[in-house]
C-alpha cells in the first residue's frame, strides 16, 4: 500500500459528489450534516481506492498497481494474508493516515464513530485484496483500518474545532484550509457544499469542552548508547486534551481524547493519541475527589534515531483527582492494556524494508499530575509494555518509559519547560544474543499555553 503518493487525487475524487448545503445538527455522534448519506460514503471510500490505484498505475508507473486485475484478484482471495516489508513510517504512520481518509469519508457524510469505522474496514480490505497486484498484507490491513478509526475520528473533531461557522471572510477561508491537512475528505466536502461560506450553528465536536493546548519549541539533547554519543536537535512539541473524563460525562467516543505530536529536524518523532470509548462515573460529580473508569484506543507512533516503536491498542482503568484547596489538585491515571498489534525496531531481523518487528502484547501505564486551576505544570509518568513477536524475529522485547515534565510560568501564557525522559528496553532472542538498551533524553523548551478552567487531564 503506497498511499502518500497519491493524495493529490482526492481533490479530484470528491470533485464527483456535490451535494446540497444541509442543515447544522446537534448530535454529539454525528459529523455537522444532519442527513446521513451511507451510499454516498460507501462511493467515496471504494472511489479512493480506484483513483489512488490509476493515479499510480499512470502518473506513478508502478507495477503492483498497473497488473492489479482480475487475475491478481483471484490469487489474493486464493492465497490470502502475508506480512509485508514496508518501512515503519509508511506501516505505522502513512497506512494509519490513509486509513483515516476511508473514516472520514463516513464522518463527512453524516455517519457517527461505529458506521464511520466500518468504511475504515472495507476500504482496507478492498484495497488489499484488489488495489494491487501483491498479496493482501495483514500488518497493512490493520493498521489501516484500526489506526485509521483512531486517527480519522481524532482529526475529525481537531478540524472541526478549527472550523468556525459563524465567522467570515478571510478568517473563516483560513481556518477551512488549516482544517484540511487534518480532515481533507470532510474539507473538500464542506466546499461543494457550500459549507466553506454558509453561516450557522458549529457541530457539537466544535466546542472542545474542557481543554489544553500546549504548543513547545526548543531543543532535545538525546543520549545514544549504542553510537556512545549525544545530539541536540531542535524540536517542536504541540500538546492537546479536549475534553476532561472526570467533568464531561460520556456521551460518544472520543468525546475525550488526548493527543501530542512531537517533530524535531529528524523529521516526526512522536504521534501518540489516546481517545475514550467508553466511560463511567465511579462517585457524584459534585464530589471533591473525582473517580471514572475509562476503555480507551490508543494509537502510537515513536520514531528517533534511538528506537522505533508503535501500534494499536486497548487500555483500560482509572482517571482520579483529588482537590487540595487553594485551586491545586492532583492528577492521577492508572491503566492497564492489551496491545492489538504492536512494532518494535530490531535491526537484522525483519526482511527487506523492515527492520522491526509485529506482535501482540500487554502493558501498564502511571500518570501522575499535578495542576492550579485546572492547568498541569507538574507530570510524573511510567510506561511498561510488552510485545511478543509474531512476524520478524523470534523474540520477546520488553520496554520502559517514564519521565518527568516541568512548566514554570513566565508571564500570561507563556513558560519554561523542562523534559527529562528514559528509554529502556530489553529484547530476548531465541537465536542471537539479547539487546539491551538505555536512551535518556532533555527537552529545554519555551511553552505557551491556552486552556479552559479547568483543563482536561493529561494523556501521555
């Protein structure tokens, strides 16, 4: 699957729906238009599929896409799943992303978060089975279709918080563009709807409840044990938590979520996002310390020159804070989960591209914050995982992370942040020696922040 060479076309895909400008709902499970159009939906995503595979038979002259045909069709659903060679950005990143586009050709056209993650499926099954000539590959389908929903839905409501019905001229054309990097199958909608321009009421994703955004720049200075050498790269971190489980009863997934995206001269480091889809109050809202239990998706993705890893995953626990007068209070999240389909760098043992591994596993998570008037300056965090290896080496790998994040306050919304952060890991092979390996990084940065009273808790 080689979607990012070919979003260009998706211009020209939508360009084949107009539609008539509905009106504006108040469903906090459905996309902005009040009519739900499940053909049309349905059209787009398979459409995506065909434009993406003749844009690469014919501008691209790619093989795999221009034998793509019956005879290849037939060998897929003869033959079945394979595990590919792709590289980790394009398996964990890209193929997530373009997955992404198939959910929100749902979301755009009215379908709520569990009609939406249904288009996610078919438009990776259809494409691995029909939209090329190789085998269909099952990291690709996963990781499309399950990393899609996380990251379709997440971009679905970031762009349509960007998005401002109720504003005008330039300001609103600007904020329609900023949305489309985000969501450029809902943005290319709204414009032949009319959308773009029209006046009303936002959807309900468009408030983000209680919320956090913090936005840091600065340098990291990352230890390479293997190399014995440290880097300073400069680096810019974007922190967001819409919505606050402990305030906001739950009502639709991903009426909560927290994401960070972390981007330094080595290009993306970090996409990490964590969104609810489900939850429950465990005492009265009015209380003074506040309890919830949570079921969330997680989506990650982590890539410096010390390590590589990612995957989809389920967790599962308890979002807590206790009040301890004078506007402070103390954060705490404990969460344990089931890693669906997980990869980890191991060089030498994948094949081809790959030089990671895929498996399940398991793993714990401890969050401690503390905050002033619902603002976080203080974060002590650890994460566990394990993953066993299903594809690749014939090996267990066992990782560690934690760290502590400090922001001071300097004047209105602007502070120093201080980052100190340990990788571990530890991977055992049946047929080489072990690995073991220690990466600690420094993040000296100047923040700025904006945030509701209070803000939503902290997802790392």
């Amino acid at each position: 699957m080689r979607p990012p060479r070919s979003l260009a076309v998706l211009a020209v895909l939508t360009l084949l729906f107009p539609a008539p400008v509905p009106a504006l709902q108040t469903d906090s499970t459905r996309s902005a238009a009040t009519s739900q159009r499940p053909l049309l939906a349905v059209g787009q995503t398979l459409l995506i599929n065909v434009f993406v595979n003749r844009f690469d038979a014919w501008a691209l002259r790619e093989d795999w896409a221009a034998n793509a045909g019956s005879q290849s069709w037939s060998r897929n659903i003869r033959l079945g799943w394979e595990w590919d060679e792709n590289s980790f950005s394009t398996n964990l990143f890209a193929h997530p992303y373009h997955g992404g586009l198939y959910f929100n050709a749902g979301r755009s056209n009215g379908l709520d978060y569990w009609e939406s993650a249904t288009l996610a499926l078919l438009g990776s099954w259809t494409w691995e089975y029909f939209g090329e000539s190789n085998r269909p590959s099952l990291n690709d389908f996963f990781m499309t279709s399950i990393g899609g929903i996380a990251l379709g839905e997440v971009f679905h409501r970031v762009g349509a918080t960007i998005r401002d019905n109720g504003a005008t001229g330039r300001r609103r054309t600007w904020r329609e563009i900023a949305a489309l990097p985000f969501d450029p199958m809902g943005g290319v909608n709204r414009l032949l709807r009319g959308q773009w321009t029209a006046r009303g009421p936002n959807p309900p994703e468009h408030d983000l409840g209680a919320f956090l955004l913090r936005v840091h720049g600065g340098a990291r200075i990352v230890a390479d044990s293997i190399t014995d050498s440290v880097a300073t790269l400069p680096v810019a971190i974007v922190d967001l938590r819409y919505g606050d489980p402990l305030r906001r009863p739950y009502g639709a997934p991903f009426d909560v979520f927290g994401a960070r995206i972390m981007v330094s001269s080595a290009g993306l480091n970090a996409l990490r996002t964590a969104g609810r889809l489900f939850g429950t109050d465990l005492n009265r809202p009015a209380a003074r310390h506040r309890h919830a239990f949570a079921v969330n998706q997680r989506f990650d993705f982590i890539s410096n020159p010390a390590h590589q890893i990612g995957g989809q995953s389920v967790e599962a626990g308890f979002y807590s804070l206790w009040q301890l007068g004078r506007g402070f209070g103390v954060r705490t999240q404990v969460f344990g989960s089931g890693i669906l389909l997980g990869a980890i760098d191991a060089p030498g043992a994948g094949f081809g591209e790959r030089n990671y591994d895929f498996g399940p596993g398991a793993g714990l998570r401890l969050e401690l914050g503390l905050e002033r008037r619902g603002v976080t300056f203080l974060t002590v965090h650890s994460q566990a995982a394990y993953v066993h290896a299903v594809s690749g080496a014939s090996a267990d790998h066992y990782i560690g992370f934690g760290g502590v994040e400090l922001t001071v306050p300097i004047v209105r919304r602007l502070g120093l942040g201080v980052h100190a952060t340990h990788f571990s890991r530890a991977s055992q092979y049946s047929d080489r020696p072990d690995d073991a390996r220690d990466f600690p990084e420094l993040r000296l940065l100047l923040n700025w922040t904006a945030a509701s009273r209070p803000a939503a808790a902290q997802t790392r």
